[in-house]
C-alpha cells in the first residue's frame, strides 16, 4: 500500500508540473480546469496525511520495541535497586556520604545468612525482666482475642477475636483506630466482614495487605491502611486455623481443618494449587524467605515442611499427643508445642527434636495442685535468627521467655511475665522491642473453662535491653 500511495503521488505531481492548464482569453484558466487542478490538489494533500499518520505508527513501534526490557536486563536493574537501597540504609544509620565496599559486603552476606538459616544473633542475655509499667493493656473486643499480628513498621497492631471483628490499635500511643466489625451468622453474602469466631491473621512483610480467616471456611484480604475489603478467597472445606504470608513476596498460605493447604497469589487475587499430607485438623502455619511452610497436624502428631518447588515434604513425627502450635526460629530450625505441655526445637537434620522440654508451663488447678492437662502449650513465637523464644501455657498465668543454646539442644528459660486469661496468641515486633500477646477469657477453640476476672484484650509488652 505505501508504494502505491508513493507512486500515485509522484504520477500526480509530474500531471501538475508538465501538462499546463489551459487558459481562456483574459488569461485565467477555464471554469473545468480549474475544477479538476483542486481536485488533485486534495487528492495530494490526503495522500500524504496517510504517509505522515503510517510513519507515526512506525516511529511508534519502534519506540514500544525498544522499550521493552528484557529478563536479563529486569534482573541487572532490580539488583542496582538493591544495593542503591543499603547504600542509603547504611547511609542513613552511619551519617556518613562515604559507603565502603567491605560494609555493603558485610549487609549482603549477612542477609544470605539470614535467609539461609545459618545465622543466630545471640540477644536473649541481653534482656531484662519487664515489669508490670512495661505492659501495655488494650481493651475493645466483648468476647476473646484469638489472635493477633504487628505492623512491619511497628506502629500498628491487629486483632481479631471471638466476637468476629477486627481491630486495628496504634501501638505508640495505645488507642484504637479502626473496628471492622462483625456480622451476624448467616449473614455471610451480605456482610463484608467476618460473621463467626476469627483464628487466625497475617500480614504481608512490606505492610501492603492483611488476611484473615476463621470459621467461616473463607479467607478475606483486607486493605491495612484503610480497613477496606480487597478480596475474598473461597475454597477450604472446614475452619481456617492459620494464615501466614512469605517474607519478601505476596504469597499467602492458608492451613483449614479440612487437613489442607492452599496457596493463593494475592497479587493477581488467585487460587495457586493445594497440598495434602495431613491425616488431622491442621493446628498451625508459619513462613520465612524460601518458598515453604511449616504446619503442625494437631492429632495425627506430625510437623510438615512444604517444599512447594521441589513438590515435595518433609515429615518429622513427635510424641503422642496434639501438636498445636508451631513456628520458624530460622530456616533451619523451628519450634513447636503440644497439648501434653512439652515445648520442642526441631531441625531439618533430624527426624526426632533436638531438645524436648516437658511441664514446661505447671499451673495449677482449681484445688491447687500441679496441672498439665489443663494448660497446654496454646501457642509460641520465635524471633527469627536469634536465640530468644516465647510460649504460653493456655491459663496458667503466664508468658515465658526461653534461651536456645548454640548447638540449639539447650532450651533455658529466662523469666515469666505474670498474665491473667488465657493467652491465645503471641508475636514479635521485627524491631526485637515488643512482644504482643491476645488474651481472652476462654480458649480460643472453645468453652471447656472460664476465667472471669481477665479482660478481653491485647497486651503490649515492652522488652528492655539491660545495656540501655
């Protein structure tokens, strides 16, 4: 088509240069001739305009060709991204406008180290017993806090409670922001929010998105900033009893009483596949930086490590009992406790834990003798990379802290913080400052006891350091 416009075009030109339009007796040209000399004229013009607009389409695709970018180049500039963002890290710490070489050497291997498990900062020593000035208590919820999740920059907090809402603290100045609250059962379809007991939240590393899922067999995706709902994803056939996102990614991992995992892409909003495995209800579910989880199968008392690339698993079985609550120290190692009241460190080496300690948390009972039946490991929180662990035993009245050996086959523990109720859930901040716990009257999966004098709530506990 271009060759012809070109060659129609120059045939029109040469007509207008050779042929010499006539002319009539006054030296004008005819009535007809002058007709047909506009008629080219336009016919010129029009032509052209198709050539201009074909070259613009032209210079366009050749600026979309060259500013695609290829896998390679995505891969360089990401990389330049990284290390431009340690270099003003450091910068910013140092006060310093001279980075050296060897400190961001030093940042690069200590993140491989982090991610790979083969690090372990020792700061459990270094810690003092809080007092009760250094607990913090939040009150808004009427029923139980089942579970709760810090904010990546520490400010806020989430929890979510029997009672189906969710609230949204400032854990600076100790007040509540925002309640998405609850709905009334059967109310699914019309209700944005939850309508039955909430279990479980999680909160993606960059602070972007948070999810939570409960009785109601569907997880919801929830703006943090603003509480707004994004999404819903249905799916699971029983109870969600654990959310836990990917360091670093988008991914999110459900575990169901239904014995099964999902896995969801939260950016695309989309279902991913599911792993089985679990012969139980699945009690628990954590995540670091590699693509696995970790859950924990409740009866069938067994720990599973989700290899989700390789499509495989790691099983590691424990002692008879309930396994009701897990969680990441490293990628390497993690921590785990049963309804038998024994806390355990395990490692990927070995089928059997590395260390076992057994009445960990001895309340008492109503006649005040020794009780190991009653209060049971709830739940335990790691500080990831360190060798500072958390556990608390269901009612028995406190949260204790734990020292993990080197060799991590010495579980030593530090102090107790005093706590009335039952502590139903526990979380570290990624600054190592605070450790905040949910509380409630009863336990989080049901109404064996009851403790009136607690109050429904969070607990926000101040960890010092002895050498500040």
């Amino acid at each position: 088509m271009p060759f012809f416009i070109k060659s129609k075009r120059k045939q029109s030109k040469s007509k207008t240069k050779n042929q010499r339009p006539q002319v009539s007796l006054s030296g004008e040209p005819s009535k007809r001739k002058r007709k047909k000399l506009r008629l080219q004229n336009e016919e010129i013009e029009s032509e052209s305009e198709i050539e201009s607009d074909e070259g613009e389409r032209k210079a366009e695709v050749v600026t979309s060709s060259d500013e695609e970018e290829t896998a390679q180049e995505k891969k360089l500039r990401l990389a330049k991204e990284y290390l431009a963002n340690l270099e003003q890290e450091e910068a910013e710490k140092r006060e310093e406008d001279d980075i050296h070489r060897d400190i961001i050497s030093h940042r690069l291997k200590q993140d491989l180290l982090e991610q790979s498990g083969k690090v372990q900062k020792l700061v459990a020593d270094g810690y003092e017993q809080p007092s009760l000035d250094d607990i913090i208590v939040l009150r808004g919820h009427q029923l139980s806090v089942t579970c709760v999740v810090i904010s990546p920059d520490k400010r806020h907090v989430f929890s979510g409670s029997k009672d189906c809402s969710i609230i949204k603290w400032d854990a600076v100045e100790g007040k509540r922001l925002h309640t998405i609250p609850g709905g009334r059962k059967g109310t699914e379809d019309t209700h944005t929010g939850h309508t039955d007991h909430i279990f479980c939240l999680a909160m993606s590393s960059d602070g972007k998105f948070l999810a939570s899922g409960g009785k109601n067999k569907f997880v919801l995706l929830w703006n943090p900033d603003t509480c707004q709902l994004i999404h819903r994803f249905n799916g699971h056939r029983g109870p969600i009893s654990g959310l836990a996102f990917r360091i670093g990614s988008h991914q999110l991992f459900s575990a169901s009483h239904d014995r099964s995992i999902k896995i969801w892409n939260v950016d695309e909003l989309a279902y991913i596949e599911t792993l089985f495995g679990h012969s139980d209800a699945i009690t628990g579910i954590d995540s670091l930086f590699r693509d696995r989880a970790i859950t924990s199968g409740g009866r069938d008392a067994s720990i599973r490590i989700w290899k989700v690339v390789e499509e495989s698993q790691l099983v590691f079985n424990g002692d008879p009992g309930s396994i009701d609550c897990i969680a990441f120290i490293n990628e390497s190692n993690f921590i785990s406790g049963t309804d038998n009241n024994s806390i355990s460190i395990w490692s990927l080496m070995k089928k059997k834990p590395l260390v076992t300690v057994k009445n960990a948390h001895h309340g008492q009972d109503q006649n005040g003798n020794s009780s190991t039946q009653t209060n049971w490991i709830t739940c335990v929180a790691a500080l990831h990379n360190t060798d500072l662990v958390a556990s608390a035993g269901s009612k028995d009245g406190c949260i204790k802290l734990w020292k993990i050996s080197k060799n991590y086959t010495v579980l030593q523990p530090l102090y107790s913080i005093p706590m009335v109720g039952f502590v139903n859930s526990l979380a570290f901040s990624p600054d190592r400052q605070v450790l905040v716990a949910g509380i409630g009257q009863e336990h989080k999966l049901g109404r064996w006891w009851r403790i009136k004098e607690a109050k429904n709530g969070i607990r926000i506990i101040k960890l010092k350091r002895k050498d500040v």
